[in-house]
C-alpha cells in the first residue's frame, strides 16, 4: 500500500462541548438570558455589557474544571430536587 493510503487524520476537536458562536452552550446560554431579561426591562445596551461580562465571568469560572461543572453547581447550590436518581443536595450525610 502506498504511504498516503496510510496515513489517517485524527480530529483533535472530537470531545469539545458544543458551542454557540464562539462560546460554549451553557456559557452562551447565561449571555442570552442577561440579554432577553434586559430586552424584557428596555435596556438593550446594558444588558448586551451584562450579558457579556457575565458570559466571561462564567467562562472564567469554569475554566479548568471538569465537563458539566456548571450542571453540578446547580445540584449543590440550588435546592431544587432536578435529578430522580440522586438524593436532594441539602442532605449531606446518610445513616445505615
């Protein structure tokens, strides 16, 4: 067989979350609700400077860590019973 019939490519971006313009989904996803919430009051312009200061302050705070960081920050910081398979955040410790 020939050499170029060996060679085989790769993607190196197989396992990269999926994104909205430049942004990852979730982080895309705060951006959109500062700006709708803003678009709702009539203050188009701030809430575009808001969307964006909080769409880098997420990214800011996701980086580094794992995938789904955000989506376990909402299960330990909101008191919302999401997951069916999982006990409720406000129990912390489990007898027996």
């Amino acid at each position: 067989m020939k050499e170029e019939e060996l060679r085989l490519l790769v993607p190196r971006t197989l396992d990269d979350p999926p994104k909205f313009l430049f942004w990852e989904f979730d982080v895309a996803l705060v951006f959109l609700a500062c700006l709708f919430v803003g678009i709702m009051a009539g203050f188009f312009l701030t809430s575009i400077l808001c969307g964006v200061a909080a769409g880098w302050g997420m990214g800011r705070l996701k980086a580094g860590q794992q995938r789904g960081y955000a989506l376990h920050q909402l299960y330990w910081v909101l008191p919302l019973k999401l997951f069916r398979r999982t006990p409720p955040s406000c129990v912390r410790d489990f007898l027996g």
